[in-house]
C-alpha cells in the first residue's frame, strides 16, 4: 500500500496513484484548474481507491454548479454501490461518508465529520481544504477559523504546506473580525509562496473590511501577476480590486475591470463569477447608475443556466440580476419555484433548504421590493436578519450589497432612527470609508443639518484616493 506525501495510507491505491493524489492536493491548496486533470488522472489509475473518489466527489459540489454536482453523483454512486463501509479503514470511511453527505445536500453534516476526520488526522489537507470551503458556502465564521487553529500544532514551521494552511487560518481570522492577526498571517503565507491566491485574497479582505481601500489596491498592484491570471480566483481577486475602486470614486475603473474580467462574452458562465458580477452591478443599482446593457447580458447568463434549487446564495445574485435587468417577472418565477421546492417533501435535511427559507428567499423578496421603491417592505424583511445573513453563505464582503440595500432603503424612506443606528455602525467599523461618511451625508441632508453634511462630505473627499468621488451612494 502506497502513503501520500503526509504519511497516510492511500487504500487501493499504487505509489503512481499517489503522486497523482499528491499532486491533485498542490493544485488544490494553490486554487490551479490543473486539480480537474491531477484528479481525472487518480482515478483512472486508482478507480476504487476510497479518497480518490471522494475527491472527485468533493470538487463537484464546492464549485456550487448543480450540473457538476449532478454528474459527481452519479459518479460516486456507481462506486459506492455495495460498498461495505465497514472494511474500509477509519479515514477512508469519514471520507466517503463526508462526500455521500455533500452529494446528498446535507453540507453541514458533511463539514462534521471533515472536523471529525481532522481530529484524529490533523495532516490530512484535502479533508482541511475541503471543510473550510464548506464554512465559507454556510457562513461558519468561527468554525472557519478554528478548523484550521486546531491543527497546526501538527504541521512544523517548515512544511511546505503549512503556507496554505495559514493562508485558510488568515481568512478565518478576518471574518471572524481578527483583522490585524488576518493580516500578520496571510502575509506570512504570501511571503512563502507569493502565488497563494487564496492568502492573498485573506489579506486583501481585511483591508476591504477596515475600509483601507487605496492599502489594498497598491497590496494587489505589486502583486498583480501572482493572482490576475490562471487560477480560480482571478475573477474574484479582480471583483475586490473593483470594489476598491468603487469606494475611491474611481467608477471608470471599477466598470472597465467588470469588463473585462467580471463578465463580458468570453466569460464561462460560472455560478461564482455571475455572482461577482451581479454584486458590483448592484452597488451602481443602488447608487441610480444605469447599467442596462450589462444587466441584460448578466441576466441573460443567469437565466441561460436554468438553475434547480441548490445553493440559494447563487439564486439571490440571480435575482439581482433580473431586478437589475427590470426583468422583476423573472426573479418573481424563480422565488415562486423555490417556494415549491421548500414545500416538497424530502428536502428538510438538505442544507440549503434552511438556507433559502430562513434568509434567502427573505432576501430575494427585498430586492424585489427595493426594485419597486417599496422601501417599507425592504425594512420589514432585511432589517430583521441584518445580524443573521451569514446563516446563507458568503463573505462579509459578499454580503455587504444587501447591508447597503438596507442603508438605501432606510434613507429613501425617512426613517431616520434606523438608518443613523446603520451608518453609525458602518462608521464605527469602518472609519476610513467613503460610503459611510457620504451615507452620514445624505441623513443629515434628509434632517437638515447642512453644517454637519458638509463636514461629513469634506471627511469622504478627503478619505478618497483620488478625491474624485462622482456620486454621494457609490
């Protein structure tokens, strides 16, 4: 019996078909599309190894595509049919438990027995990688960080591989609100290997979440040729530099970078760029910018897709995408064909059944209604699960378009109590943005404080990179 690079036993499987394991697991960790052949070439040496299956099974659900999901399945299947669990050995058994659960829906108890198997196998990275994808598609802040502090204790300072373990620990860290030692330690893992897109894309969280935006652009410009091209965070790693952009007042540059990076007609379509893509869209939709054109397009892609229920986090970006486009009909069909599938029975023990009825479908429903300048109803819906968004996936970051769809709506609709309690919130965490001190600009405009909308107008000029700041809501 063949080991892999961290000591394990690799069951039914040659020393071929562990380099071919070991170099998927590289690929992995470093977010390089070459993870899609290292895998096909495992199986094809080792069909009937355990965690190879479990790793092709694995890579068809994180990307959130129900095609790849559907095609994993029937894949997984086929190899688990009169499989008797109990010859396996201990790890090779949580793993393919762990992936019959995410192929089966149920995303959080697929994540516990990943932490199981990580307790008693704290060196198994593909079982640490894949278990804090899963955090991050649920919204788990806390497990996201401590999953991986729980094991490095495990790893020596000079595994090759301890970087991309700081680079996971550094973006739990960050959403978790640990901002400084988020930064300290994704540094370190960029210093390690300056091609980690996943540590890089840590550290320019936390200057995303501090409102540190001109930091974080000059963070990726040195860096540009690390991550801009040629792993599965290019588009995402560019989504954040539009957005710095966007709160320096730079819209120019933040809509040429959606053009050619975010969607355009060489884009592939995927589920988590739509969503990038519909997600600074949105910030011009709040701001009154007219982007037709670029919804229609953005809209057409989702619609294209035809989406079943699966991750109700990609539905709302879809939604966005429809209300953007002034296709409302659209996003109502789609929140109606959830509602019957909630209501079909079966589907209570998959994860994103709780997901879509207790924060997405709200969600949706709210920017339908904020379409439609029906701000009451916005306020009803979002102001309640403001604290809770997290429950349906996603970053901070991410989810901060529907944090501002609920400043706007507060705003538009005068209640003023609650819209001081959310831009003195915003201000207090994040002191150098624009947007908020512009969002303080426009309450005291709505009160009639001029002295004081000026003073917070001048503290976001001031604040922008180049203080040509073209409009009071980007």
């Amino acid at each position: 019996m063949a080991n892999d690079r961290y000591g394990h036993d690799l069951y039914n499987g040659t020393s071929e078909a562990a380099a071919h394991l070991d170099r998927a697991v590289e690929d992995l960790l470093f977010f390089r599309p070459e993870v899609v052949g290292a895998v096909d070439d495992l199986l094809q040496v080792a069909p009937v190894s355990p965690v190879a299956q479990a790793f092709a099974a694995y890579l068809g659900v994180l990307g959130t595509e129900p095609a790849d999901a559907a095609a994993a399945r029937r894949r997984f299947d086929g190899f688990a049919a009169g499989l008797d669990l109990t010859r396996l050995p201990p790890r090779d058994r949580l793993h393919v438990a762990a992936a019959a659960s995410l192929l089966a829906g149920d995303l959080r108890r697929g994540s516990v027995l990943l932490e199981e198997l990580t307790m008693a196998y704290p060196r198994d990275a593909l079982a640490l990688f894949v278990g804090h994808q899963l955090d991050f598609l649920t919204g788990d802040a806390l497990r996201l960080r401590d999953r991986i502090g729980g094991v490095l204790s495990a790893w020596e300072a000079d595994d090759p591989h301890r970087g991309p373990l700081l680079g996971m620990y550094a973006f739990g860290l960050e959403e978790s609100g640990h901002y400084t030692h988020a930064r300290e330690t994704g540094s370190a893992a960029v210093e390690r290997n300056r091609r980690d897109v996943w540590a890089i894309h840590a550290v320019v969280h936390t200057y995303e979440m501090q409102g540190r935006f001109a930091e974080g652009m000059a963070y990726l410009d040195v860096r540009t040729g690390d991550w801009s091209s040629g792993n599965f965070l290019t588009v995402h790693n560019w989504w954040h530099y539009a957005l710095y952009a966007l709160e320096a007042g730079s819209t120019d540059t933040a809509l040429s970078i959606y053009d050619t990076a975010l969607n355009n007609e060489e884009s592939r379509g995927l589920a988590m760029e739509l969503l990038d893509a519909a997600a600074m869209l949105w910030r011009f939709h709040l701001a009154g910018s007219d982007q037709t054109p670029r919804w229609e397009a953005l809209a057409d892609a989702w619609s294209a897709r035809a989406d079943p229920p699966f991750y109700v986090f990609n539905d709302v970006h879809a939604v966005m995408s429809y209300v953007g486009a002034g296709r409302v009909a659209e996003a109502e069909r789609l929140i109606a064909d959830r509602r019957r599938w909630l209501a079909e029975p079966g589907t209570t023990a998959v994860t994103n059944h709780a997901m879509t009825a207790t924060v997405g479908l709200p969600v949706c429903e709210a920017l339908v209604a904020h379409a439609r300048e029906d701000d009451d109803t916005v306020m009803e819906l979002l102001w309640p699960l403001r604290r809770r968004l997290h429950e349906f996936g996603g970053s901070h970051a991410q989810r901060d378009a529907l944090q501002k769809t609920l400043v706007e709506s507060a705003l538009r609709s005068g209640r003023h109590d609650m819209a001081r309690v959310l831009i003195s919130e915003r201000t207090a965490l994040r002191p150098r943005s624009p947007y908020n001190w512009l969002s303080k600009a426009r309450l005291a405009d709505s009160l009639g404080d001029a002295t004081q909308a000026a003073v917070a107008r001048d503290q976001a000029s001031r604040l922008g990179r180049r203080g040509d700041l073209t409009s009071d809501r980007i």
